[in-house]
C-alpha cells in the first residue's frame, strides 16, 4: 500500500512505510521530511 506520494516537473514517485526498499521510505506520520510547499532534491 503507497503511503504518499510526490511529483517533481512531472515525474510521479510513491513510497511507504510500510515496504522494505532501498530508497527513501520514511512518511511524515513517520517523521520524514517531505511537506507540501518543501523543496527536495532527487
């Protein structure tokens, strides 16, 4: 299940969680960084 979600100029990227990945995974409720109006670099 995709927790939240993001996109930058277009590009779409999902991540939970709730899944064991390589990537980024960590959700606001979790206390990740990313907010609406928040810059990120990819």
């Amino acid at each position: 299940m995709i927790d939240e979600s993001f996109s930058v100029k277009g590009v779409h990227f999902e991540y939970a969680s709730n899944l064991e990945t390589t990537g980024f995974n960590q959700t606001k409720t979790n206390g990740g960084p990313i907010d609406e109006g928040k810059y990120v670099l990819i």
